[in-house]
C-alpha cells in the first residue's frame, strides 16, 4: 500500500512537470505572438511549476554573465552567479508583492499566484534583452569606433532595446488588466504608485554595486 502511494505520487508529480513544461513552451510563444490572448488564459489556470524553466535560463545567464565579465574562474563566476540570482529571485518576489499590494489597495481582483504567474512571463523581454547586451559585449567588445559600421550597430541595438521595452511596457499592462482586473484609470494610478518605488530600488541596486540596471 505505501508503495503504491509512493509510485501514484511519483506519477502525479511527473504528470505536473509535463503539464508545466508544455503550458511554459505555449505561453512563452503566446506572450511573443499573441500576449493579449495568452494573458487572458494564464489568469484562468495558474500552474505555477509552468514558469520553472524560465528562472533556469535566467540562473543560466548569470553564469554565462560571469564568464563574459570575468573569464573562466569557477569560483568567481560560481560566486557571482548564485549571489545575483539569489538578489533576482527577491527582487522578483518583492515586484510581484508590490504589484499585488497596489491593485488591492486600487480595489483590483485576483490572487497573488495569478500576478506571480503573469509577471514571471514578463521577464522574457529583460532576459532577452540581458542575453543580447552581454552576447555583443563578448563578441565585440568596447570601445566601438565611430565608424559607419560602429554607428549602425548602435542604432540598430537602440532599436532592438526600444521594442523590447515597448514588449516589456505591454506585458506589464497585461499583468495588471488580467492578473488584478484594473481598468486603464486605475493602472495608471498604480504606475504612478509603483515606478518611483522602482526607480528607487534601482538606485539603490546601483548604489550596492550589485546591478548597474536591474533585473526587473
């Protein structure tokens, strides 16, 4: 008999990490394709192991951050890559906290897994935009000339930088419209409420030498 709960709970664990994985391989297409739809049903079903496999690409980048920063010593990038998860992992929780707090206080409804859910989505934009800056950091170190080619280069990653900001601005819309059923009025209060919050942990990130921009 213990046995027998032992394989169920094994099958039902697996089940869920299957179930997981196939909603974060959708909704990581939806929020790039169609992120209105795709928001409107992350809010009706909350799997949380769905957004698992996104904090492991983040934890990755930070490693593959170190290297970039500091060449191949082990316990330097390890160091580095774990404490800078670990202050992205709070600073993921203290966002979703925040954001939560604010729409209750507005009168928004919903639930805490809801926004923790449809705000994990939302850091695609910034890990891409993470991956991207340190790629090219790698690849073509500065200074940059101020060529033709090294001008190009800069206007088409301001681009690059713009749309994925203009992604990240829809999808932290989408968080408070679906997660906590704000109207527009009320989203631009809880704006108004949160950045200067945000801005200032940012200065203070950057104050503590930990993120020159924050990874938020």
């Amino acid at each position: 008999m213990v046995f027998d709960k032992y394989i169920k709970g094994k099958a039902f664990n697996m089940t869920e990490l299957i179930k997981g994985f196939i909603l974060f391989i959708q909704n990581s297409y939806g929020v790039f394709a169609k992120p209105y739809e795709t928001y409107r049903e992350i809010v009706k079903s909350v799997h949380p192991v769905q957004i698992f496999p996104l904090f492991v690409f983040i934890g990755l980048y930070f490693f593959f951050a170190g290297v970039v920063r500091h060449g191949l010593h082990p316990y330097i990038v390890a160091k580095s890559g774990i404490t800078i998860s670990m202050v992205t992992l709070t600073t993921y929780a203290l966002v979703v906290l925040s954001i939560y707090s604010v729409g209750r206080l507005l009168k928004g409804e919903g639930k805490l897994s809801g926004v923790a859910i449809a705000w994990g989505y939302s850091l695609w934009p910034t890990l891409i935009w993470f991956y991207m800056t340190s790629t090219l950091y790698f690849l073509i170190p500065p200074p940059r000339t101020s060529s033709l080619a090294g001008q190009l280069f800069s206007y088409a990653f301001v681009v690059a930088s713009l749309i994925l900001f203009l992604w990240k601005g829809i999808l932290y819309y989408l968080t408070l419209r679906f997660a906590l059923k704000l109207d527009l009025q009320r989203i631009i209060i809880a704006s108004i409420i949160i950045f200067p919050a945000g801005i200032g942990y940012a200065l203070l990130m950057y104050k503590l030498n930990i993120f020159r921009i924050p990874f938020i």
